[in-house]
C-alpha cells in the first residue's frame, strides 16, 4: 500500500493511527514534531504526511505543511491536518498553508481511511463510498449541477473544468436540505464527457468535515438510497 508519515506531540494518537493505518495495509513512521518530520521526509520517500495542527515546541502543522510545499523533493506529498480546532477559520489557515485534507478530532477512522484512499488513488481510479444520486442546481459563476453526494464528498456537473486541487465553494440548497453549512470543497478531478453538449464530470471532496457535519449527511443518504 503506501509510506505513511504521521506527525504528533501525543504518543497516545501516534499509537492509534499506527495501529489503524497498519491494520489497512500501509508502513507508517512516526514522528513527534516538525523537526523531527522534516529530517525524516529529508531522508525516506512517503506516500503521504498526517500531521497534528498543533505541536508545541518545533514548530506546528501549518509550518511543517507550508515547509514541504517549498521543498521541491516533497511539495507534491499529499499532507492531511489534524486538528480538535472546529472553527472554519482554522479550516481556512491549513488551506492556505497547503494542506490537501482537513481531518477534525475525534477521528472517524472510516472517513479518515477513505480520504487517505482518496488521496492515494490516480483520477483514472474510483473510491468506492456510500453514496446517492440527486439533482440539485449549484451556484459557481458558471453553470453547475450536483449529481451525487457522499460521505465524503460530491460528484459535480459543469460546463466548464475545473483544476485538479482547486478550492470551490459552492451555492446550492442541497446543504440546506441536509441541515449543515456550506462545506469547503477540494477538486479530485475533472473528466470531460464529449456529445453534442459536451460538460465536465467533476469529482470533489469535503474539506474540514466535523463530526457534526458528518452524521447528518449519512442520515440523508441513508434516507435516500436503499441498500
């Protein structure tokens, strides 16, 4: 499977995530600050970095983050930030820093695994998640569609593309309908279909999903799709 990096000031995390991402099939090293992460990312090549957002002493998981996309060896690694921080300023720091995912304590390790698989796969490959289709109108500068919805994000009809890692936010009354706000989402890919009116399949993922967040959007799958 894949080289995993975790980065945290608490063993008692370390330990779980070692024993969670082990038992799915990756090799995973451990790391217990920024410094520390750095001098390994220097010396072995990983698949991946999982960080905490805060780390006291050595720096913290925005500048670990911000570090390794200025390290030309390493600036395509995909890095997911953990954090117990809510807020979706916070959410907005780790975008800006560069983070490709935002996971919030406490962890769900089903999500956290499919973003991780997520993340991994080539846009050629699919990850397979619960999901159900929809139809909703969407709102970003251009004309937009919801298709389908999952736990773990949103497939996206648009007749424009749009590019891979792309932050979009989007307008539509699906979020309402479910009973959560808008949720920032990060582009996986983008698929032209050709026809007489040719569009771009687009396949997003949630950016800083809560627990909160995250049950209410299983319920109404769940409510909408038969198993």
């Amino acid at each position: 499977m894949a080289n995993i990096l975790i980065v945290d000031d608490q063993r008692s995390v370390l330990l779980t995530l070692e024993a969670l991402l082990t038992k799915d099939g990756h090799t995973v090293t451990a790391c217990m600050n920024a410094v520390e992460a750095l001098r390994t990312l220097a010396h072995e090549p990983f698949d991946l970095v999982i960080t905490d957002a805060v780390m006291p002493g050595g720096g913290d998981g925005y500048a670990l983050t911000r570090t390794i996309r200025k390290q030309p060896l390493v600036a395509k690694v995909p890095v997911i930030l953990l954090t117990g921080k809510r807020e979706k300023s916070d959410i907005e720091k780790g975008i800006e820093a560069g983070v490709n995912d935002y996971v919030v304590k406490p962890l769900d390790p089903e999500l956290l695994l499919a973003k991780i698989r997520n993340l991994l796969v080539s846009t050629k490959e699919s990850v397979h998640f619960v999901e159900a289709p929809v139809q909703y109108k969407a709102d970003w500068e251009i004309k937009t569609e919801v298709t389908s919805v999952s736990e773990l994000g949103l497939k996206i009809k648009s007749n424009i593309p749009l590019p891979f890692g792309k932050i979009l936010r989007l307008n539509t009354p699906l979020f309402e309908d479910i009973g959560i706000p808008k949720i920032p989402l990060r582009i996986d890919s983008c698929e032209e279909v050709p026809g007489g009116e040719s569009f771009y399949k687009i396949q997003a993922h949630f950016v800083g999903i809560t627990e909160k967040e995250l049950s209410p959007i299983r319920l109404w799958i769940r409510s909408k799709k038969s198993f």
